[in-house]
C-alpha cells in the first residue's frame, strides 16, 4: 500500500453528517461577543476536512444551538476554515422536538441499540421514526440545493438510513450517492426486530456504494436485503445489490486514525500535564499504569472491565498498591435513560471497588469524566503500560488503534475484546479478551503486566506496522477509489 497517496474525490464533494466540523462560539469575555472557531478534532472529521478544502465542497450537518447563526448567510452557511473558507459549511437548525424525536430517538433508541445488538433496550416511541423522516428529507433537501451534475455526494452513519433515496431521486443521475456506516449491521434474526424495517433497506439502497468496517457487517447487510426485498438481487462475488432498477455495491473497508498525529502528539507530550488527573489521587511516576478510554456507553463493557479488574486484585495482592487503573470516561447522549443508569452504575462500582482495597495512599481505581485536552491524552496513552478495550460490541474502536499510534517507545500493551471490529486486524498481536470472562479476563490483566519487555515489544511493533499502515488516509483513499467506479459508472450512463 501507498501511504503517502492523497485522498482525492472525483467529483466536488458534499458530506452529510450529524455532528459538524466546525463549531463557532461566542467569546462571552468580550463586549462585542465575537465568535470563535473550534478546529475539527474526530478522526473522520480531521481526514475529511482537507478533501472539502481540495474540492471546494459542501459539508451539511446538525448546527446544535451553534452561534453562527449569527455570522451566516440566509441558508445558514458559513466559510469553513476561517482562515480560508475553502468550503460551505451548512448548518441545519433543527427543532428541539426534531431533535429529540431524530437523533435521541430513533437514531439513538433503536437504530444504535439495535445494530450492537442490544434489542432489550429497544425502545419505540410514537413520532420518533417520523420525525426521522422529516430530518432525513431535510438533509436531502440541503443536499439537493449544492449539487451539480459532478458532485459526490457522502453520507456518515446510522443517522441517515432514509436521505440516501431521497438524494438520489433529487439530484442528476451522472451525481453519485456513497454512504459509511460506522457502526455494526446485525443478523437477519436481530434485524427483524427493526421497526421500518423495509424501509430502513430501501433508504439505504439508494446509494451507489454503501461502505462497512468488516465483511460481516457488509454480509450481514446482504443478508437483510435477500430475506426482507425478495425483488432485490444479491450478487455476492460482484457485492452487488440491484434493486428498483438501480446497483448499490457494498464493501468493507475498516476505518483507521491518524496515526503520524498520534505519534506526534505522544512524542512532544509533556507528562508533567498528568498530575492534574493524578495529584490527589497516589499516583506515582512507580506506579503502573492501565488505562480505559471510553464514550460512556453500554456497549463499551465498562462493568465488565471493572469486574474484572476487581477480580485481578482479589487473586493479585501483589499488585495492590503498585498498579493503578486510570478510567477516562466521556458522558454520551445524557438525556436518554439506559445512558444515565449506565453511567451511575459505573460510577457506583468504581466507588465499590475502592472502597474495597483502597488504602491510605493508594487507589485501584482513579475515574475521570472531566474533558482532557489532545495534550493530556496523549500524554496519558503514552505513560499506560496497559490499555484495556473491552466492548461488547463495536463497529470498529478507534480508542484501541489511538493507543497503538500513542505508544511511541512501542512498550505498551493492549488487551482487546474479541467482539470489536479492530480486533479483526489487531486481533493477533493483541491480548485478546473475552469482555464476559471474568476469569479469563482478570488473568489476562496479569498476562499482560508479566510479559517481559522484548515479548512487549515485539507484539507492539506488530500493531504499530498495522495501525500505521491503514492509516486514516488509507481508509479515505479506498473509499474514494471505490466512489471513483460508481461516480465514473454514473458519468457514463448520464452520457450515453
Ligand atoms: C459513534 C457514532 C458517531 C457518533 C459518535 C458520538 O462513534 O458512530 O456517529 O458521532 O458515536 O456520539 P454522539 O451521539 O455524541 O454524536
């Protein structure tokens, strides 16, 4: 693979997503109140943000209470970056019934517990899946206003199952539609659960190419289409569908992160940032480190890890006092009810579990929800001998592959769960963890603290050459490479 290959679009691009790259905020300090801008900081959005400064694109996204509303123009654009203003940033002003109905209801109520599998805490409310509706047709409305005959058009995740039929009946045919979907697609048995969900299929068939993390997920996806849209063909060596006249290809390309910044950023982190998550709370430069970093989320396996950690010091006294686990949590989608009582539910454990074998000194367990500057992160997955990334489910986890870049002397190491879509790739070189196994996992805590340095090494070169290799720009070329085919196969019949 080329590393150094520049993702380019073929066509002008216009991104479609929930969150957006730019947020504008009101300096409160300042009589004027003069507006700020934060700089794109998600992997995805970083990596992207330099392709729709190349192509002079359109970005579309969810404003969130955003001040710019002040500085836009009257369809709520903004010149992005400011230094610049190379692209259209359009922010939709999305009512708070739209919101809570699109994005902490259907979005977030059913489509993400039900793709990680989670049908218990499905939870149907009337108007949810209308109001989803509107704001796709919303988004599609936007997207209909920027286009020309040569736009790419490339929508992110789940909250967008609907827009891509809408974009496609609304814009020229030579103009083509890609979708990512950045978390799992389940089985056809999970799958039936999914209110709407013919529709949900057709939406997402609106696409010329539909992009996963894995093979399994883009099966699983086929899997859907041939049990719920008998007209639909499936061509599995072409990964074809064709439906209503028209092809959407689907393939898997696993997502990967900005692994020279990482690198960087660990490198020229100052460790002295740490002690402000670490003063009060015994940790010394003796100490050995573990470390979580998670969205608090239930499919993140948060308890499990805690249980197992518990269970590693009742079997390991040896390590009480020396090893310390350093949990960063980050609260996630508040307003929503298996959100909360995930939340205090780790928070109530890690207290617990303290208050069990803390000492005077000592704690096994330091939790953090606070935010952590790029800085303090850095310096964090630099100085953690052991990462652990336990999810339950996950469409990919980025976490696991920001700590592989991070360990820049390549002497940490990191204990995976099984169930991740990174654990495809990583899975090998990695401490690989049954996140359920609370056995097993606790004695892979001590595997993984008893592996003498060269064994350490050795595995985390392995990642690193991984990590490094599928790159955030590897996995942008390769979707583009695959959006030139259906964008060159859309030109063609747009002229013939
Ligand atoms: C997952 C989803 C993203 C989402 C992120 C944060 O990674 O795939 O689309 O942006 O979680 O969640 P939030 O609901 O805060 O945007």
């Amino acid at each position: 693979t080329d590393r150094s290959r520049e993702p380019n679009c073929p066509g002008s691009l216009i991104v479609v997503s929930n969150r957006q790259p730019y947020r504008h905020e009101y300096d409160e300090s300042d009589d004027e109140r003069s507006v700020s801008v934060d700089e794109p900081t998600g992997g995805l959005t970083a990596g992207l943000d330099p392709v729709c400064q190349r192509t002079n694109g359109t970005w579309i996204a969810w404003g969130d209470g955003d001040a710019d509303f002040d500085v836009a123009d009257d369809r709520h654009c903004v010149s992005v970056p400011p230094s610049s203003g190379a692209y259209t940033l359009r922010r939709l002003d999305l009512s708070e019934d739209a919101v809570d109905s699109y994005y902490r209801g259907f979005s977030n109520r059913v489509l993400w517990p039900l793709c990680h599998g989670f049908t218990d805490l499905l939870e149907e409310r009337p108007n949810d899946f209308e109001w989803y509706r509107s704001v796709n047709d919303q988004f599609a409305t936007a997207v209909a206003d920027h286009a020309d005959d040569d736009s790419v058009v490339w929508i992110q995740d789940y909250h967008f199952a609907l827009a891509p039929r809408t974009i496609r009946d609304s814009i020229p045919s030579s103009a083509a539609v890609a979708q990512f979907w950045h978390i799992p697609w389940p089985t056809p048995e999970t799958f039936r659960d999914c209110p709407a969900a013919v529709g949900i299929l057709e939406g997402l068939l609106g696409n010329d190419l539909l992009g996963f993390h894995v093979d399994r997920y883009a099966k699983n996806f086929l899997e859907c289409v041939e049990r719920a849209l008998p007209s639909a063909t499936v061509d599995r060596d072409r990964h074809t569908v064709r439906y209503d006249g028209e092809a959407t290809t689907v393939v898997a390309t696993p997502m990967g992160v900005d692994a020279k910044r990482y690198d960087r950023n660990a490198r020229s982190a100052d460790p002295s940032r740490l002690s402000s998550v670490f003063s009060t709370n015994g940790v010394s430069s003796e100490t050995v480190l573990g470390l979580g970093v998670d969205r608090l989320d239930y499919t993140k396996g948060i308890p499990e890890r805690l249980a197992a950690l518990e269970r590693f010091f009742e079997r390991n006294p040896r390590w009480r006092g020396s090893f310390t686990f350093v949990q960063k949590a980050t609260p996630s989608r508040t307003e929503i009810p298996a959100y909360q009582r995930y939340g205090e539910f780790v928070r109530d454990e890690v207290e617990r579990i303290n208050r069990r074998f803390a000492t005077e000194d000592w704690r096994p367990i330091v939790y953090t929800d606070s935010y952590l500057e790029t800085e303090t992160l850095a310096a964090l997955y630099r100085r953690a001998e052991v990462m652990i990334v336990s999810p339950l489910v996950d469409g990919m986890n980025l976490v696991a592959q920001e700590y592989v870049a991070s360990s820049s002397d390549a002497d940490g190491t990191l204990l995976l769960s099984d169930r991740t879509g990174a654990h495809e790739r990583l899975g090998s070189h990695a401490f690989t963890i049954d996140p359920t196994d609370v056995d097993g996992f606790a004695r892979r805590i001590d595997d993984a603290l008893s592996t003498p340095r060269h064994e350490r090494r050795r595995r985390m070169s392995a990642l690193r050459n991984r990590v490094f290799d599928r790159d955030i720009g590897w996995w942008m070329a390769t979707q583009f490479d695959w959006i030139r085919r259906v964008h060159d196969d859309r030109q063609h019949e747009g002229h013939s």
